[in-house]
C-alpha cells in the first residue's frame, strides 16, 4: 500500500467473485455472491425518477445536504418507527447511499485510535470503514445458539473500554442476519451509556424480519435517542440499489458535524434519485412485506435443502453463513470449489471479522435467485464437496 491507512484494509472479495462469475458467462451460476435483488423497485419510485431525469432542480448541487422532501420523508419515517421527534432540518443528512452515511459519522465522530465496537462476523464494508476512519474494531462474537445467531453478551461487556468510542450495529446484520432480542439491545444501551459512546446503527434492513416480531430500534430505549446516529438507504428494503441514496439522521450536535463532513466528502447527492427515493418512502404500498415474504421463501428452501448441513439461520436480511470449515473445507477454497464444480458463485468471509469465527464461514445471499433456481442448490454442493 502507498498509504499507512490503507495497510489494515484487505477489500471485501465480493468484488472479486462478482467479476469472475461475470467473467464466466454461464447462465447457470447461481449468483450467491453479491447483495443485489431481482425484485421491483416501488411503482412509484419509478415514476418519481423517470419524471425527475428532466427536471432543471434534480440537475443540481443543491441542496447540499439533501432535498426537503428526501430529509422530511426520512425523519418521519424513523420517527413513527423509535417514536422521537426529529426535525428534518437540523437532525437529517441525506448520503449517496448507506455507507457513505457510515463512513461520515465515523469521520465526525472518531478520533486516531479511538475504538469501535461491532459484531464478528460483521460487513468487511463496516469494518474497513472503522480503519479508514482511523478507528479501531473490536470485536464481539456471535455464538450460534440453537440453530442461529446470538450476541456473546459477556464479550460486549468486556469489550467496552475507555476509548470506545462507538458501537456499530446493524440488525439484520449482514452477512449473518442476526436479529438482536430485547436483551441484547439493552446490554448494548448499557454499554453506550456507561462508555458515553455514539451507537452507530445500519438501519438498510430493519424491517426485512422472519421472526414475526416487531422492529426494535435502537433509538426507541430509555435515554438512547440522544446517543443514537441511524444510518438508512433505499437500497434494500426498497430494492432501489441503483439510486444510492441514504439518510443519517441523529442528535442536532453531531448532526452539524456529519453534515460538514458530507459536504466536504460526497458534496452532494445523485439529484435524479432523490426523487423517487422519497417516493418510494412515501408510497401507499412500497411493498416491503411482499418482498420480505419473497426472501424468506427463498431463505427456507436453502435451509431445508441443507438441513444436514452446518448452516446458521438468519432472522433476516439477505444473506445466510454455512461453516465450511467444520466439513474440512477453508472457505476460499469451498467457493473455488463450489464455482468450478457446482456453478456457484459464493463469497468468502475472509477479513469480515476474525478468523477464527468469521474465517470459517461461506456466505449465501439469497435475494437475487429465484426458488426455481435454487431446487438443485443440495445436489450443487454434493458434485463440488462430496458431501
């Protein structure tokens, strides 16, 4: 690396396996390996966005920060979902997607050395941001428990120290789609207020739940409000990946400070999409329950399928980890294994956590194959592991 801060990040490989099944052009790979979704942006997303394209005020800088109508639609929307009152002026940060919203609430609030607290597994995109941010990661594993995923509490605790300065969370997570219980987000609360630490909280896929439970948010608990930054997007829920629009929206301090380091980083947002992601918002139907009902179908015919296998059910999200590992198989070379004998394009998880828990797993996402093409996905991995 020509930069020192650039030394502790490895990428996220998803790059890579996306280019190489890109590259074989076999219309048989099952695409696994990248979080993208074959299901419809909202009608009226669409709409909003076609009409946009000749409009003079979408083909402009400003607003910088985002346009009303984007930054009123977010704060309504996470205020009916924690409760708290935020005033779209002073509290709402419109980004070119989510993680440009993660990364200038890290910028705003880490000093050098200052550590982040985030689960294991957890988004290579999440903690490469922390070290580019100049943060250091630390990490909490996730125990499997009784078939799926669950937040080592006594880990969360002892990792709290006097130089944490966030805790990052996200839930669904990605890549393990961990729902976190009531317990969990409590223990967590009491480590952000006990540390006096921001707590960071990747919204892009709060509402894509297989539990039947309503969401918990963060912001919702007793005295969390005033420490709780929410990063969301349209990129999932309203599987408008395309438009990279997100929203940071938090306490009206940090929020000054997030918005001078938005201007200073992306300047500003895609004016054409602004638009239709308020649309879709806004929509009588965005049609996020029938898009959730889609990928949990998809989920339950891979866990079926693989049931004899060491796979961890998600609650959420896109995407589901099976422990190559544990059938004497690294990962990187199961998903070798797995492109060149079973036509399936799979990203490791190496550098997206530790590798003694994140190192041993494959990941599955789920949202972009239809369940007709996912019937032989058993028999795919039988040809390539011989298991």
């Amino acid at each position: 690396m020509t930069v020192s801060r650039l030394k502790d990040i490895p990428g996220i490989g998803v790059d890579k396996m996306g280019q190489a099944a890109d590259d074989a052009g076999n219309s048989d790979m099952l695409r696994l390996e990248n979080l993208d979704t074959d299901l419809r942006p909202p009608e009226e997303a669409l709409e909003a966005t076609l009409a946009a394209i000749g409009r003079d005020d979408a083909n402009s800088y400003l607003p910088f920060l985002g346009t009303n109508d984007i930054r009123r639609a977010a704060t309504s929307r996470i205020s009916a979902t924690t409760g708290q009152p935020y005033d779209w002026n002073t509290q709402c940060v419109i980004s070119a997607g989510g993680l440009s919203g993660i990364l200038n609430a890290l910028l705003a609030i880490l000093e050098p050395g200052d550590e982040v607290i985030i689960t294991d597994p957890a988004y290579a995109g999440l903690l490469n941001r922390i070290r580019l941010a100049g943060g250091v990661p630390k990490l909490v594993p996730l125990r499997v428990v009784d078939g799926g995923w669950r937040l080592d509490l006594e880990e969360l605790r002892r990792a709290a120290s006097s130089r944490t300065r966030a805790v990052l969370t996200m839930s669904p997570s990605m890549p393990t789609g961990i729902v976190h219980t009531a317990e969990e987000w409590n223990a967590i609360a009491e480590v952000v207020m006990h540390t006096g630490a921001f707590l960071l909280h990747d919204a892009a896929m709060e509402r894509l739940l297989y539990t039947g439970k309503p969401v918990i948010h963060p912001a919702s608990l007793d005295g969390m409000a005033e420490r709780t930054i929410t990063v969301g997007c349209v990129s999932k829920e309203y599987r408008m990946i395309g438009w990279r629009v997100g929203w940071t929206v938090g306490p009206a301090p940090i929020m000054a400070d997030i918005g001078l380091v938005s201007l200073t980083n992306v300047v500003c947002q895609v004016g054409i999409a602004m638009p239709g992601a308020a649309a879709a918002i806004t929509a009588k139907d965005d049609g996020i329950a029938a898009a959730t009902a889609t990928w949990k179908a998809r989920r339950d015919i891979i866990l079926q399928a693989l049931s004899d296998l060491p796979v961890v059910r998600p609650d959420g999200g896109w995407s589901l980890l099976i422990d190559t590992a544990e059938l004497g198989y690294s990962p990187v070379e199961a998903s070798r294994l797995l492109f060149e004998k079973g036509r399936i394009a799979a990203t490791p998880m190496t550098g997206w956590g530790s590798e003694d828990i994140a190192g041993r797993y494959l990941r599955f996402v789920f949202a972009n194959e239809p369940a007709e093409r996912l019937d032989d996905i058993r028999e795919r991995l039988r040809l390539a592991w011989q298991v």
